[in-house]
C-alpha cells in the first residue's frame, strides 16, 4: 500500500509542556533549517521498493511513514500477523527497541533543568557503590563512553535460544548490571565509543532513584501525556502488547529455519533501554517535538547534539543518533533492534519532517540494512 493523507498538523503546537523552566529554542539563529526547508518531496515510490526488498529478504511487513510538515506519506508492505495473513498497517503498534534510550535520556535531560542531575558528576555520586569506578559520569553513561561491557553480548550468543531463556524472565535493574560487571570493561571512561545496552540500564536506575517514580510513570508523566501519544506504552514487565499490533518474528541462526514469534515478551533484559512499544505515528511526534526543542531547554537540547563520531556517516550524542546521508543532510534519532522488529526512527535538525520505519523481524543483517534506505527516500527524495 502506498497512500498520503494530510492531518494533525496542529498537534504539536497544542502541547504544553509546563514542566520546562527554560523556553524551548525560540530564537531561530540557534538552528540550522535552511537544509530541511530545501529538502525534495519523499520519494514514496522508493520507500515502497525499499520495503518491498525487506520482504523478500524475509521480513513477514514492512512499514514506513513521514511526516512533513503536517503531511503524512504512509506505505506498507507485507502483513503484521503471519498466521491470519493479515495486512501490516501504519497504525500498528510494534515494539521499538533502543529507541527507547532516547525516552530514557529526555527524562535525565530534564532532571538536569530542574538542578536535580549533574551531567559531568560521577554516577555514584547518585548511586553510591552502583560502578566500580567514579570516574564513570552520567555523560558517559547517556554516550556509550562508560566503557560498562554489554552484557546481552553474551546474553544473546544464541539468538533463539538466548531468547527464550529470558523471553519470560524478570530481572532487576541491579541483575543486569551486575552481569555486565562479570566481564571487563571495554574501555576507560570517557576514552571511546561502544555501545553497551548497561548504559541505559544505569539511566533507568538513575531515573527512579531521582524521581522517586518508575520509569514508566517518568515516561507517562514527562513524554508521553505531554505529547498524547495514544499509541506509546511501557509495559514492564507484562508481556502483551496494548490494542492493535504487528506481531514480531526473530529470524533463526540456522540458515532455513522457520521464524520465531517472539511478539509475547517481558523484555526484561533491556527495561528502560529497549522495552518501549509505541507507533509510526507516535514516534514521528516525539522526534518532531524533541528535535524543535519542546522536551527540554536549548542548553540541554545543545548537549544531547553534541556528537562522537561511529564511523564515517553515523555518530552519537546523548541518547540520540546522527546519521549522515548522501545527499548531504543529517537525521537525528535512533535505530531499534529487538526480538521481532527493527526500527530506524529519525528527524530533520529542525524536526519539520520525520520518518519512522519498521520491519517486522529481528536478526537478519540483510533486512536491517535494506531498511536504512528508507531515510534515503524519506530525506533525499528522488535523485
């Protein structure tokens, strides 16, 4: 299906967000639009053949929606439930993976603006005797500079059966971090990027311990109300996704084995740096809404884009990807990987336009790297 439909374009400005004590990037100098505002039309005919190559490289569907300006190009392909042969659809809910680190680093951000949070004090400063080592800082940890070994390497080695040892499993915050801690660290703090799923685990224990909440009442109460976004949930550690949804299916090690549904999960092992279930549309919103400066002030906003380059056209912030095309525009949000979907999430610099793709599979290379020409399409446009 390949459709465009025009709505909620007032959406996001009639969100208030009073929790912010420092107005959100008001000043138009402090951003760079000029790229967004010259970017071409989508091209929905490339993100149809784009999600088109995703199934038939073994994504049961595949889905892609952007939102430009208050237009919403919606495509799909494939179906969301392999066993009725149902059609995938862009109002499907689906689970996001690390996309939640980004939630999970807007609640920290806004503990820095409310003088609850230090983002250079050392996370024992706040946890005492979490870390072996004070010189590991909150900065660090929402960066992947910790050097905290990630525990679901090992977690994971097997993918289906790593899954289904944990698939009901419910872990504390603390397990999970001391597993991590069984290995050595990766490397000195601060000295280098490696992405560490124990990072985000950290941040969570950070979020409950600062707010006296759960993290689910800090991601209600902060982001989604604010934003209304119907479609977005934290379930921990219920197993079942909310209303209408596609089903995920993490694809064997074994070459020809039958994909396994793993839509019903705890998501224990990931918690507040994985275990997020929300939608296209709803992941559209809270990307626009952060990249225009709505969720925190511009100081904090500044932090969070203050880049460490990955490789030659990806690097990372706080809790927020950059990913250069080759038009030469930059995106800004994150990618999702858990058992059963992939998601690439991201916004222009300005958040005038955003793309969120999903395919509904989880351990296929091949799939995963086809669907990141979806921000091809959805940024550059037909070349």
């Amino acid at each position: 299906m390949v459709s465009a439909t025009v709505g909620r374009g007032a959406v996001l400005g009639a969100v208030a967000l009073s929790l912010l004590a420092v107005p959100a990037r008001a000043a138009a100098g402090e951003r760079d639009t000029s790229a967004a505002a010259a970017l071409p039309a989508p091209d929905t005919a490339g993100l149809a053949a784009v999600l088109k190559s995703a199934v038939a490289q073994g994504a049961p569907g595949a889905l892609a929606r952007v939102d430009d300006r208050g237009r919403a190009h919606l495509v799909t392909r494939g179906v969301a439930d392999r066993a009725t042969g149902r059609a995938l659809s862009t109002d499907d809910r689906f689970r996001v993976g690390s996309v939640t680190k980004t939630f999970s680093a807007v609640v920290l951000l806004q503990l820095v603006d409310e003088h609850r949070l230090v983002l250079d004090a050392p996370v024992n400063r706040y946890l005492p005797g979490l870390l072996p080592d004070d010189r590991i800082t909150v900065r660090h940890v929402l960066g992947h500079r910790s050097g905290l070994y990630d525990y679901t390497n090992d977690m994971f080695a097997s993918s289906v059966s790593g899954f289904e040892a944990v698939r009901t499993k419910v872990f504390t915050y603390r397990q999970l971090v001391a597993l991590s801690l069984k290995k050595p660290r990766t490397n000195a703090p601060g000295a280098a990027y490696a992405y560490s799923n124990t990072n985000f685990v950290v941040a969570g224990l950070l979020i409950e311990k600062l707010t006296g909440q759960s993290v689910r009442t800090a991601y209600r109460n902060r982001i989604i109300e604010p934003l209304k976004l119907a479609d977005t949930f934290y379930v921990h550690p219920d197993t079942a996704i909310p209303g209408r949804y596609a089903r995920g299916y993490l694809t064997p090690d074994t070459a020809g084995a039958p994909l396994v549904d793993a839509t019903a999960q705890t998501v224990s092992w990931a918690q507040s740096a994985g275990a997020i279930i929300s939608s296209a549309r709803d992941l559209d919103v809270f990307y626009s809404a952060l990249l225009k400066g709505r969720l925190m002030s511009a100081a904090r906003l500044a932090e969070m884009e203050r880049f460490t380059p990955v490789n030659s056209t990806t690097a990372y912030g706080l809790g927020l990807r950059r990913r250069d095309l080759s038009c030469g525009v930059s995106v800004y949000g994150h990618t999702g990987a858990v058992q059963g979907y992939y998601t690439y999430a991201f916004g222009t610099k300005d958040g005038s336009r955003s793309l969120t793709a999903m395919a509904n599979t989880s351990n296929n290379g091949k799939v995963l790297d086809t669907l990141a020409g979806a921000l091809e399409s959805a940024f550059c446009g037909k070349r």
